[in-house]
C-alpha cells in the first residue's frame, strides 16, 4: 500500500501522534509505515487502550473542532509546530518591523503587519500604537527571525501587550529545508518574486530612509521605506506556505523509506511527488504606496503623514559639559588604525566644539595629543587583552583563553556589533592601542577605551557604514560645533569626533563602565532615564486617563496644571486618576512610578540643578486620556515645550 497517497486533503494535525505524550517522531513514522495514517486509524489498535493515548486523541479531536490552534502549538514538540501552521495558516498574521537600528538600544518606527491577504502599516509618528490592537488580535505569528528581533523590539515598545504565544519563526523552517541566510537570499533560492527595484536595500539602508524621512523629510524615501516593509511583510506567508509543504514532503518521504534510511530532507526530491495538502494559498500582493504632500497612502490605508520628530535621546553636548567638574576640560578623541601607514582620526572637543584631523605616526599621535594637555584620552581601540591572555599572538600558548572580552560579550548581547580584540585583523591594532594608552599614562594622561558604534547606538546616530553624511547631521544635532561641512570629513575623523564625546558622558558621570580589572574597561554612554527618548511616549492602553508631570519647584507646574483643568498632587504622594504630579525632583517622581506601576509614567524637565528656568521642558512626558479630543488637546499643549525635531 502506497501510504503517500491515501491521505485526504484534512490536514496534517488528524494524522500527527507527536503531540501525544509517549509518542517520538519514530513511534509516529513507524506507524504509519504500518498503515496507521490518522487518529481514527490509532484509536482502533491496541497503543490507544492506553488511557493516555486515547484521552489525548479525544482531545486533539475537541480541539481540532473549536479550531485550537493554541492546543496544538503548546502540545507539539518545538520541531513539529509548522504543523499547527499547515492547518491553521488563516489564523496567523505575518508581522515584519523597521527600525533606527539593529541594537537593544534602537528604537521601533515601523510595524508591517499582513492577515487575510491585506498589509497595513504602522508608522512611528502617525499610527504605530494601533499596531497593538492589530497584534492583540492575532491568533499567531509569522515572522523571519522574529524571535531574536521583531518581538523583542515589539515588546520593548509596548510592554503592556501580551504577544501570541503562537509563533512560526521561518528563519530557522527555512534553513531546515535547505534554504539558510537572510531573508533576501531565501526569497531568491526560493524563486518567490520580489519586485526588482526593492531587491536591492539591504536592512542597514533601510534606517536611513528612516533617518532621511525623519531628519530631511524626503517623502520618496519614506515610500521607499514601507514598499520595502510591504514587500518582507507579504513575502512571508507565501514563504511559510513553501516551507510547510516541503517539511511535509520531507514527511511523505519519510513515511515510504523503509527504517534504518531514513534521512534528513534532501532538496533534489524527485519532481510530481504525490502531496494532498490543501489547496495553497495564493501569493499575497503587497499594496501600492505612495507619500503625498499630507497623507501617505498604502493600499485601502490612509495614514496622515507621519509627523516628523528626532529619535535622538533629549541630550546633547551641553547637558554633558553642565554636569562636567570643568566644562571646558579638553577631551582628545583617537580613532586608531593598526599600522601607522594608515591614518588615524583625530578630535580635540572642548566644550561644545570640536576639532578634527587624521595622523599618522605613534609619535606623531603622542606629540599632538600631549601638546593638547587633555583632562581625559579616549581612545578606539582595545586597551587590554582578554583575562590570563599574556600576549596578542595566534601560536602562543594563552591563545586557549580565547580572543574575546567580557565587554565584548556583554555588546553582542545588547546587539551592537563589535569585533572579539583578538580576531587577526584586530591583533596589531590591540597591540598598538595598548603601547599608546601606556605611553600617554606613563605621562600622566587619564586614557580610557571607546567603541564609537556603541556609542552611536547608544545615541542613535546613524553608524559610518550607513551614512557618512548622516553621522555628521546626527553629531551635529547631538550640539556638536565645529564640524567641517560635508564631504570634507573622512569617517576615521567622525569616529574620533565621537570617541571624544565618549569622554564628555565619562566627565559628566553619564557612563558605564564594562569590564574588570584584569581586562580594563570600556566606557559607554548611559543616558539618565527620563532622557533616553526623544518625545513624549504616547501608550495605548484604554485604562482611565492619568497624566504625570514632574516639574521643579518654580518651574509653573501649578499654573499648567490649572491650564489645563487639573488638579494637581502634593509632593511625592499618589496622585489621584487625572492629577498632575508635581515634586521637587525626579527621584520623588520615579519613586512615586516604581510604586504605582506602568498607569503614571512621566517625566520631566529643564537640566538637573536649574532653579526658575525660563520655559520648562519634558524629556518624556506620557499621556493618557480616554477622550480623544482631551488627549489631542494635551499634546498641543506638551509639544509647545519639545523643542522642534532636528
Ligand atoms: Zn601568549
């Protein structure tokens, strides 16, 4: 009996036993290699007088009637879960976002979401927290690579919300089947078309059409940005389609291979193989798009058009040199090379303003730098080498300790990109970094150790390798003077601008430190809390209107509280539904938010320590209500005292 071709077209769930307890992938092959090819056929033999077996087919059958898709998925082993996909595909919605960047420090501005065959968007900006309900709706997911990215960016935005645990990650399916790396060269080995002008933007430049739109308005770019968001989100279903099918031809084959042959999926099966899926679903269209003067149209969707405000934290050069002991302290930023027949950058930052230039020598790098008298030397290199490593060298013995640092675990972790200090191509640049650091502190020079990706991370300013130019605006808006126009400066010299303003967080007490001892440490940024965004964090939730505001004492909280109608709370205690809090400062405020969870959040205000500043203004502010003309109301009300994007 030919067991490929007696399957009918009902699924693949009525004839899975792997959800079973007591059932392996090889119990399941060998049954239906003896012709038990269903949950009725099981039912009839003597496994299912086992009490188990026949409780579990009882309620496989209940859930497959109430169509639940959540049974199925929790009961299937991590492997088999594409299964409850082939069955109920319809109840899943293809989810692929956008964002500044590819780091836990990034930011969200793009949510793509494809159900039923129709894309919309949410957009940072005009519509991105209804992205929320769309989710909340979702029976399951599909994404490609969703759990290390989308869903960790999703959950981070909306921590209120609870995503599926339903979820098919097509990154991992499709490697399985023979199709590994990104999305792109999947959807290329798969021959799933892709509209030949998109086929060329890659994930990196996607942020600068986010950076271009968001910074310099170019309305093309931003319909570039969701063609392209379009184009990944309805790619996905279709993908999935083709991924189940051939796990399930993987099955098929499986089922006729007579045990001891069984073998893992081979892609050169023989063409017209018997399958009796289901009929596929066709190929989903992703909508036209197009960014009018007000309105951005996608598809049925009509969005106004994203209004344009900076992703960069609320901080700037000279929040950094008001906490600074010496605000003028003289601060050398180096961007060194491994040899010195490639220049180095080189910055001098004084306050605001910055000088650039390359060098090359070591000598010529001391000379210039010592000549400077700076407070603090921080410079782009590893300065130490991994614990109990004792030199650089590939052939020595210590080499067995490894090539990278704490530090550079801890990045990765955090999703900045950074190379181990002692891969080859970095050995002759440790080396050189070390004997700097070394010469410059045997002259008494404090030196710390950079990394300007991660501090462009940290500050969300677009890295060199996506723009040059947009590194330059991002410097610029971080309140960075002196910086030559253009096309003038080379990236070394803006990575030593940055490693500069590395020292400035250092100086001002705004860093962290990674690292120990034996390995030294790398200084990165730390943004204080209520800086770390750029605008007021608008949340979704439909629980009852609270709005916080902290304000200094004379700032006129009392007069905007009255402004706007509400009655205003005593120092640090809870304030009622509606009440405005005011405090002397942040930590009576942040307390008040730990103890009374997400429904207050707000934040505040003009630099720490200024008393009577002229025009209060909110790093963050939040704000809730359930009337929407109340709400649109606040939010005039709070921008007056944002400072315009960019
Ligand atoms: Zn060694």
């Amino acid at each position: 009996m030919s067991t490929s071709t007696t399957h009918a077209a009902e699924g693949i769930l009525p004839e899975t036993f792997v959800h079973i307890e007591g059932i392996g992938a090889k119990t399941e092959r060998r049954l239906w290699q003896a012709g038990i090819l269903d949950w009725q056929a099981l039912a009839r033999t003597p496994l299912a007088r086992r009490a188990n077996i026949m409780g579990a087919l009882e309620r496989s059958q209940r859930a497959l009637e109430r169509g639940d898709l959540d049974y199925f998925f929790m009961e299937l082993p991590a492997s088999e879960r594409w299964r409850a996909f082939a069955d109920f595909g319809p109840q899943f919605v293809a989810v692929d976002i956008e964002t500044t960047g590819l780091s836990s420090y990034d930011e969200l501005t793009m949510i793509g979401i494809e159900s039923a065959g129709e894309y919309r968007t949410f957009v940072r900006g005009a519509n991105l927290a209804d992205a929320v309900d769309a989710l909340r709706e979702a029976k399951g997911l599909i994404t490609f690579n969703g759990a290390l990215f989308d869903l960790p960016f999703i959950a981070r935005t909306f921590p209120e919300l609870d995503l599926p645990r339903v979820h098919v990650d097509l990154r991992f399916l499709a490697r399985r089947v023979g199709f590994p790396g990104s999305l792109k060269t999947v959807e290329h080995d798969a021959k799933l078309d892709r509209r030949s002008e998109l086929s060329d933007i890659s994930g990196h430049e996607a942020t600068v059409l986010w950076s271009e739109y968001e910074y310099e308005g170019r309305r093309r770019s931003l319909r570039d940005l969701v063609r392209y968001n379009a184009a990944d989100t309805c790619v996905l279903r279709p993908l999935a389609e083709l991924v189940v099918d051939r796990l399930y031809q993987a099955l098929q084959v499986d089922r006729e291979r007579p045990e001891g042959e069984q073998r893992l999926f081979d892609p050169d099966l023989p063409a017209g193989l018997p399958r009796t899926r289901r009929t596929p679903t066709p190929t989903v269209k992703p909508p036209r798009v197009s960014a009018g003067t007000s309105t951005l149209k996608v598809g049925r969707q009509t969005l106004a058009l994203p209004e344009r405000r900076s992703t960069q934290p609320r901080i700037g050069i000279t929040d950094l040199t008001a906490r600074m002991r010496d605000p003028n302290a003289r601060i050398v930023g180096i961007d060194l090379t491994g040899s010195e027949s490639r220049p180095s950058g080189w910055a001098l930052l004084e306050g605001d303003t910055v000088i650039t230039g390359t060098l090359s020598g070591t000598e010529e790098i001391l000379t210039r730098t010592l000549a400077c008298r700076p407070r603090i030397v921080s410079i782009d290199s590893p300065l130490a080498l991994p614990a109990g490593r004792d030199c650089t060298e590939d052939s020595c013995e210590c080499r067995a300790l490894g090539i990278t640092r704490h530090c550079e675990r801890t990045l990765k972790r955090r999703g900045v990109n950074v190379y181990p200090c002692l891969i080859q191509s970095m050995q002759a640049l440790t080396r050189r970094g070390i004997e700097i650091a070394q010469a410059l502190r045997n002259e008494g020079v404090e030196v710390i150790e950079s990394y300007p990706g991660a501090a462009q991370d940290i500050m969300r300013i677009p890295r060199k390798r996506a723009s040059l130019t947009q590194l330059q605006n991002g410097l610029e808006r971080f309140g960075l003077c002196g910086l030559r126009t253009a096309g003038a400066l080379t990236h070394d010299e803006l990575d030593a601008a940055t490693s500069a303003v590395v020292g400035s967080f250092y100086l001002a007490d705004l860093h962290e430190a990674l690292g120990d001892d034996t390995e030294g440490f790398l200084i990165i940024p730390l943004l204080p809390e209520g800086l770390q965004h750029s605008e007021p964090r608008e949340h979704c939730e439909d629980t009852s209107a609270r709005q916080g505001v902290c304000m200094l004492i004379g700032a006129g909280a009392s007069a905007h509280a009255s402004a706007l109608g509400l009655p205003a709370a005593e120092d640090g205690r809870t304030p009622a539904p509606g009440a405005l809090l005011l405090g002397e400062d942040l930590d009576d405020y942040w307390r008040v938010l730990a103890e009374h969870g997400p429904c207050l959040r707000a934040a505040v205000i003009e630099p720490p320590g200024t008393r009577q500043p002229r025009r209060p203004r909110f790093a963050d502010l939040q704000l809730r209500a359930d009337d929407p003309q109340r709400l649109r109301r606040m939010r005039r009300w709070s921008r007056q005292w944002m400072p315009p994007a960019g």
